[in-house]
C-alpha cells in the first residue's frame, strides 16, 4: 500500500462517519497497512497495540 491507498481508505471511513485519531491510545480502531511478506514485523506490531490497549481492534490490510 502506498500513501494514495491510506489516502483513499481514510476518506473512505470518514464518508461513513468515522473520524481520525492520532493517538493510538484514543482510538477505537487502528489500521495497519502492511505487505504479507512481512509477517513477522506484522505480528510484532500487533502484538504492541494489544499492549497498549487490550480492548482496541486492530485492521490489517
């Protein structure tokens, strides 16, 4: 994915009433832009958010 993609996904989900949070801390949901290939870096991340807040739901796309 690339900026365009983010791009496009944000105005997506803020057609649909969502609104943008920089602090991961705040948010209900976070979405992680990622390449399959990169698995483990994925699951490292993952595992971090859940840290932070246990109850956040993570998207991987």
């Amino acid at each position: 994915m690339n900026y365009a993609d983010s791009a496009r996904i944000r105005a997506v989900l803020q057609h649909c009433g969502f609104s943008y949070e920089e602090d991961i801390k705040k948010a209900d949901i976070v979405i992680f832009e990622t390449c399959s290939v990169r698995q483990k870096s994925e699951d490292k991340i993952t595992g971090k958010l859940k840290e932070i807040r246990p109850d956040q739901k993570v998207w991987i796309t």
